[in-house]
C-alpha cells in the first residue's frame, strides 16, 4: 500500500472519529464565548478540515468515499445506540433512566446530524472544487474557507433547528434562530483558525505522493 493511501486511510479515521463523538457527545449545550452551543463544536469542524485536505490533494471522488464513510457511521451509532437504549437492563443496573434521557437524546442528535451532515458536506465538496477551478488552483485558503463557511451555514441551519427544536419547553422557534447565528459565527471563527492546519494538513498528504 502507498504511503499517501496509508495517511488517507489515518484522515479516514480521524473524520469519522469526529463525526461519531460530536452527535454522541452532542447532546450537551454548553456557553463558549457567551455563545449557545453543542459540545460537539469541539469534533465536528474537524469533518470540515479533513474533507478539505483530502479534496485538495486527492481529489472530489475521493471526498465523496468519506462521505459516504461518514454517514455508514452515523447510521451503525443509530442503531447500536437505539439498541443500547431498548434493550432490558440487568436487575442490579440503576441509572437505566438517566442512561436513556442521555443517550435517547443523542438519537435525535444523530437524526439531525445525518440529514445536515450529507446537506452540507455535499455543498461543500462541490464549493471547494468549484472555488478550486475558479481561483485555478491558487489561494487554498480562499476556498478552504469560501466553502467551509457556507457549508458551515448549511450545516448549522439545518442541524440546530431538527436537533433542538422543541427538545424541551425553552427551545422555541426564537431560541432556535438565536442559537443558529451566533452559532454559525463560532463556527466561522473555528474555520478561520484551521486554516493554517489545511496547509500543514495538505504538505502532510502530499508527501506521500
């Protein structure tokens, strides 16, 4: 096997790592900045990072396989966790309860998360190739954030408002809109600050080349 199939298979793992644990550990909302938002701020840029160095250096066919990876992933953690939830406790097990108010909510997490997760990634493998013949290959950094950012938007958009929508009593439709933007400008910043890491992601992948 090739050195930069090898490194793609390890991106592999890292993108759908990401993707698992940031709809696991999803469910929690948390204050960043003074921002609302999803504990899986933390994981699920890192989808974006990826996709974007491998597109770059590998090409849109092979960002698709990740993709595709990608939402296998979500639909086996959909299963197992439903699985995990249903099924009978032993008798000497007490926190069945809490087990299912966490993890039933990562469901709905999940269910979210697949719908924004093929929206988004796949708008944002066509605006990276599409901001890539526009710019003609120059300025990565251009399109590593053009892309991102909107997709970002997308993913965002779509997720918070399927993921917590009526969840409980406090997240009403205005809740929602206030969560999304502010959000999405974390999201933003979050992007800005991976683009040095696309760089030394996309020198990393080509070495193997």
């Amino acid at each position: 096997m090739k050195l930069i199939e090898v490194k793609t298979l390890v991106l592999l793992g890292v993108f759908v790592t990401a993707l698992t644990l940031a709809n696991i550990l999803g469910s929690k909302v948390t204050t960043l900045f003074g921002v609302v938002t999803s504990v899986g701020i933390f994981a699920y840029p890192l989808t974006f990072l990826v996709t974007d160095i491998v597109e770059e250096v590998r090409g849109k066919e092979a960002t698709k396989v990740f993709i595709y990876a990608g939402f296998v992933s979500l639909l086996i953690s959909f299963a197992l966790v439903w699985i995990g939830i249903n099924i009978h406790p032993a008798s000497f097990y007490e926190h069945n309860d809490a087990y299912r108010t966490v993890f039933g909510s990562s469901m709905r997490i999940i269910i979210a998360s697949m719908i924004a997760f093929l929206i988004s990634q796949t708008h944002d493998v066509w605006a990276f190739n599409f901001w890539k013949q526009k710019t003609k290959g120059k300025w990565l950094w251009l399109r590593n954030n053009l892309s991102t950012i909107t997709s970002q938007f997308i993913d965002t958009a779509i997720f918070t408002t399927i993921a917590f929508y009526h969840v409980s009593p406090g997240f009403t439709a205005l809740v929602i809109l206030k969560m999304i933007i502010p959000y999405w400008l974390l999201k933003v910043g979050f992007a800005l600050l991976d683009t040095p890491f696309v760089y030394l992601g996309v020198s990393w992948l080509k070495k193997g080349n």
